[in-house]
C-alpha cells in the first residue's frame, strides 16, 4: 500500500507546479466570467497528516466555507475548496462587484457564488491533475458547508476510514487591485486510488 511518504521535494515541486496550472486555468476561467483580469498564484502546495490541517487553516471554532466534490474515475477519492469566513465574505464581494465589507453573512446568492466559484477551480485543478497524471478525475455535483472549522473537517476529512490520513494540500491565492483571498484545495485519495496516483507521479513503492 503506498502512502504520501514516498514523495520526495522533486514531486512535491511537480504538484506544486500541477496546482500553478490549475490557478492559471482558474484564473483564465473566472476573468472570462468576470470580464475582468484575475490573478492567482500558489504560494503552497504539500502533504499533511489530517490531524495538522486545522492549524493550518485557524482554530477548530472559526467558520469556514468549505466545497466538497466526490472524485471518480481509476483513482476515486474526495477534494475539497475551503475558504476561512473573512475570504468567503471577501470573494463574494469581489465576485458580485461590490465593496470590500459588504457581505456581512451568506445568503442563498452568496453560497451560489461560492460554489459556482468552487466548481470552476476545482474543474480547473482536476483538469491540470489528470492531464499530469493521465488519469481521468470526475467530479461529482458540489456540496457545500459553513460551519465551525472542527464540525466540517470532522464530517468532510474523517468518516470512512478507507480515505487516506494525509491529503494533499494546495493554497491558492486571488488577488485583483481590489482583493487578496486565500483558499485551500485538499485533495484526499481512497488508499486503493492513492497507489495509482503515485505511479503515474512515477514512484516507486
């Protein structure tokens, strides 16, 4: 059974570079949505054990707007798109065009934006992952939550023991003259799903 450890710094880079082309396919996406020039970037991109993602990300307490896909395909498993509160405010207010501070709680067009927005990364990374790896990742219809930090990893990263305990981590960061926002996909394989992706990332195991 393969397992995260087995990736050196060189694959890192490899997915670090993976997640800067998915931003960039992202970032195209949403400034066709937008009319309007998006940058991104990925200042970040690891494995950690589940147990050190919420340090991470906050505390246990802080709310968090989190979008969970099922992936399909030979290598099944979960990815998520997770925004702290103050990044979700911020990116509906840039989405929608309005001043930074406006949205001060989510209603049905905010959790809309947010997952339409998670669709188009999450499309964008799967796209970049699958062309690395040459494997084919479906993506499930979005599900979405806002709740405390613990509540959602509780009920997104640990039922099912059959997914791994590490995910993979990718920070990406949008930023306009008007915004800087920061999100977190995790990508988490089933086991079974974990091997094959590490031998289309060419490790041995």
């Amino acid at each position: 059974m393969g397992t995260w450890d087995h990736l050196d710094a060189f694959h890192l880079d490899v997915l670090k570079e993976i997640g800067n082309i998915g931003a960039g396919n992202a970032a195209t996406a949403l400034a066709a949505m937008l009319n309007q020039r998006i940058n991104m970037n990925v200042p970040r991109a690891g494995v950690l054990p589940l147990r050190e993602i919420p340090n991470l990300i906050g505390q246990e307490e802080d709310p968090v707007a989190c979008v969970e896909f099922g992936v399909t395909g030979k290598a099944p498993g979960k990815i998520f798109f997770l925004l702290t509160q103050e990044s979700a405010f911020s990116l509906v207010d840039f989405l929608l065009g309005q001043p930074s501070g406006t949205t001060q709680q989510l209603d049905n067009m905010g959790v809309s934006v947010l997952m339409e927005v998670g669709n188009i990364l999450t499309g964008s990374f799967l796209t970049a992952f699958a062309e690395f790896c040459r494997l084919e990742f479906i993506p499930s219809v979005p599900a979405f939550a806002f709740d405390m930090l613990g509540a959602v990893l509780s009920s997104a990263f640990l039922e099912g023991g059959y997914f791994s305990d590490q995910a993979l981590v990718i920070e990406t960061q949008f930023y306009s003259p008007e915004a800087k926002i920061s999100g977190y996909f995790f990508l988490i394989p089933e086991e079974q799903a974990l091997g094959v992706i590490m031998e289309s990332l060419g490790v041995n195991f």
